[in-house]
C-alpha cells in the first residue's frame, strides 16, 4: 500500500514496451530521432500549438527553471506561492538557471494565488534599488491538490499581462487537472493566457521525461541554447521522445490521470465516512487529512506507506491528529484503496487487496 508519491508508482507497461521498441539499432543522437519528433508532433496537436515550442528533458526541475529563465531575466522577480514546488523544492534551480532572479513567494489560500495577493506584490516593485517584475508562476493541479479554475488563470494572466510580464504554468500534474476540470489543454493553457508550460510526465506512468512548451516559437533557439547549457540535452534522446510518444497515443495519458483521480476519490470518500475530512478540498489525485496517531501507527505496522506531515509517531497521544499526505498514482486500484480503509477503521483486511 504506497502512497507516498506518484513519483514512486511504475511505469505503464505500454510506455516500456515503447522503450524497448527503440532499443532496436542505432538512431540520430541529440533528438534528432523519430521517436522525438513524434513526441513533440504528438504535444503541438494536444495543445493545438503547431509552432511551440517544444523540447524535452529528464525532471520537473528542470523544465520549470529552463522555462522560467527563458521567460525571467536575472534582475527579475518571478512571483509564486510560498508553497510552489520551484520555491520549496528545486533547490534555487530557477535563480541558478536565470542568472539570479528572485522567487517572490506569496501567501496563497487553497495554495493557489489570487489577484488579491498578487496586485500588490507586483504594483511594489519597479525602483531600479530592487528587482523588477517577472514571470508569474502557478501550479496545476497544486501541491495541496487543488485545482485553478480556467477563469481564475485567465484572471491572473491577465493581471500579468496587465503589469507586462508572462505567466508560466508548472504541469507536474497537469493531466489529473486536466481531466478534473474537463477542458483542454489549450483551454488550460495559452487560451487562457499562459506563456509557457512545463507539461509533465513522470508523476504519471512515465519513467522520467518532462516537456519544456513555449507557445512563442521565437523562444524555441533560445529555450534550446539554455537546454544545452544546463546540461539536458540527452545524447539518446529516443527514450525520452519513446517514453513522450507513447503517453500521448490512444489517450494513455488522460486514462492514467483519471485512474489515479478515482482512487483518490474513492480514498477520500472513505476517509469522510470515518470521520476524517481533507485539510483542502481535494481536485486530482493527492490530499491532506488527520489522523489520530494510533490509526498511524496501525497504518505503518500494517505496510502503508506515505508521508507524515507531523509527529512524533511513537510517542503522545493515541488520539492526537497527526496531518499526513496520501497520493494515489494510475495503479493503486480500488482494491489497495479498500485495504487501506479498512486497516483506518481498524475493520478485518479484504482478503483480495488488487494491485498496489
């Protein structure tokens, strides 16, 4: 039962397959393979963006700081939330790969900016004595697994616009938003005001390719010169394109998504009816909820594993709600979901607890 993370789910079977199909014999180096180019066809039809561009790297680190510094120029601040993957968790890849730019991070309920927050922050800077409006940054679906609404991006790429200053969208998650909100992704995206996306992939069933989309294709030889530099540019860049190339065929994608969103749906609702309501309305495929640290420490004894937001486990009050995060990735079924629930209320285990 693991639900640390949808970074420690497996890969899809369909995307190894893809991996050993171009495994076979010798291919141009550097992406200039067929398995990239229908990747990065593959993204421009998703997106309906046929002159983005498009360039593929290894992590999320990586394609929000080679995006942002596209974007960003190292007197700049880029304005995100406190709680932002590239504020919290990137190690200040983004001001190394800028040149310097500062991350301004804000407060932000539900996780999510709001043109309340962000106005003013923006309207302080300018003063040549400090540094000067950059790129806005949000994350979808959120690190608390909450999801902007369309009309809440566009109100926020349209205050940045406002300011003269472009808005970048970190898509670790993208897929479980999109499909919670139902749209496209070019609804979700440039038509609604977004200048460049880091699409992900890893978090959903690949075994680790992210895509770096700019909708400006003037940007694309810079974007590419950055790449390089920072050292991304696979020399074997075929099982990136093959792993990108097969999470963009038949939908597989969009099917992992709404796999792990149901999951998580059917955890949530399992979690309610024992009393235990999220700390954010959950909207992909994650959540935050409490609880009593004797349900911890049945969880734990029985194998579940997930991240402990608070403690100490071992010692305290049996009753004490301890906060923690579950995630569910595209193959934790309803049968892991189910034994999970059933060690919380302390119930008899399913015999038949299904995939984990």
């Amino acid at each position: 039962m693991n639900f640390a993370s949808d970074n420690a789910g497996p890969v899809h079977p369909r995307v190894i397959s893809a991996l050993i199909d171009a495994n076979e014999g010798h291919a141009p180096a550097y992406g200039a393979d067929r398995w990239t180019a229908d990747a990065v066809e593959r993204i421009r039809d998703a997106f309906e963006a046929p002159e983005a561009a498009v360039h593929l790297v290894a992590t999320g680190t990586a394609a929000n700081a080679l995006a942002l510094a596209t974007l960003a120029r190292p007197w700049d601040a880029i304005f995100c939330t406190a709680v932002a993957h590239i504020h919290e968790d990137e190690c200040n890849a983004p001001e190394a790969f800028s040149g310097g730019a500062k991350l301004l991070a804000l407060p932000a309920p539900q996780a999510k900016l709001t043109p309340e927050v962000l106005r003013p922050a923006m309207a302080a800077l300018g003063s040549v004595h400090g540094p000067q409006r950059g790129p806005v940054s949000i994350t979808q679906a959120t690190e608390k697994g909450t999801v902007y609404a369309l009309d809440e991006i566009r109100t926020l790429t349209a205050l940045a616009r406002e300011f003269g200053v472009r808005t970048h969208l970190d898509g670790a998650r993208f897929a479980n938003a999109l499909v919670h909100l139902g749209c496209t992704p070019a609804e979700m995206t440039w038509k609604a005001g977004i200048d460049a996306v880091s699409f992900g992939g890893t978090k959903n069933g690949l075994m680790g390719v992210e895509a770096v989309v700019i909708f400006d294709p003037a940007q694309s030889w810079e974007l590419e010169l950055r790449r390089k530099r920072a050292a991304h540019l696979f020399s074997k860049g075929r099982y990136l394109g093959a792993q990108m190339a097969a999470y963009l065929t038949d939908g597989l994608w969009l099917d992992m998504a709404r796999a792990a969103n149901a999951s998580l749906s059917l955890l949530v609702e399992g979690l309610r009816a024992l009393g235990h309501a999220p700390e954010w309305e959950p909207e992909a495929n994650l959540v935050f909820v409490r609880l009593p640290r004797a349900t911890h420490q049945r969880l734990r004894a029985a194998g579940a594993t997930y991240h402990l937001w608070e403690g100490p486990l071992d010692a305290g009050d049996p009753e004490e709600p301890l906060l923690c995060r579950l995630v569910c990735d595209w193959s934790v079924g309803p049968g892991t979901v189910d034994r999970f629930l059933a060690i919380a209320a302390g119930r008899p285990v399913p015999s038949a607890p299904g995939p984990c």
